[in-house]
C-alpha cells in the first residue's frame, strides 16, 4: 500500500482502472485506455487494479462498481467516474483536470 500511497502523490498524474476479469464492460475500457496511455506518454501514469485482488484498495477507494476510473495528482483525487467511456471524452476530461509542469 505504502508504493500505491508513493504513485499518488507523484508530479505526474495517475489513472486508476479499477476492474475485474469477469467484467464485460472492463473487457470494453481496456483497448481505450491503452490508446489514452498512448497519447499521453510520459505525462500520465495509468495502473490498473484487479478489485478481486486488491480488496483493501477498492474498500479504501469506495469502489462499489466497476470500471471504475479514479485521477490522482500529487495526492489529490481529480476526477473519478464509474462505466466506460469514449477514447475522447477521457482524453479531454485528464486535459481539463491535470496540471503539467513544462
């Protein structure tokens, strides 16, 4: 937990994918953020978290469905939202949402 506690008050924000292998529209998220990952590079760090593996985080985080999608920069949730979006719509609300230092 303490590594997790390290990533989310890092400079660069941090995309949680809150998911599960036995969730469809995870399975439907996944593909979108790897393009979102691809966009970004550098400036953002994505992680996923399988909920059945990591209870403590998902409990922690109130992750009660999943996908759920939670940005944090330096130790600050900005944004979270439960269901799948468009490769779009996430890329401008991380862009409306993060501050990045150049």
């Amino acid at each position: 937990m303490s590594k997790f506690n390290e990533l989310i008050q890092a400079e660069i924000p941090l995309l949680i994918d809150f998911h599960a292998e036995w969730c469809g529209p995870c399975k439907v998220l996944s593909p979108i953020i790897k393009e979102v990952k691809s966009e970004f590079g550098d400036q953002l760090r994505i992680i996923k978290v399988d909920i059945d593996k990591n209870p403590l985080v998902a409990s922690k985080y109130q992750v009660r469905s999943v996908p759920t999608i939670i940005l944090f920069q330096k130790g600050k949730q900005l944004w979270r939202q439960s269901g799948v979006l468009a490769k779009h719509q996430l890329i401008e609300i991380i862009n409306s949402k993060i501050s990045v230092n150049t």
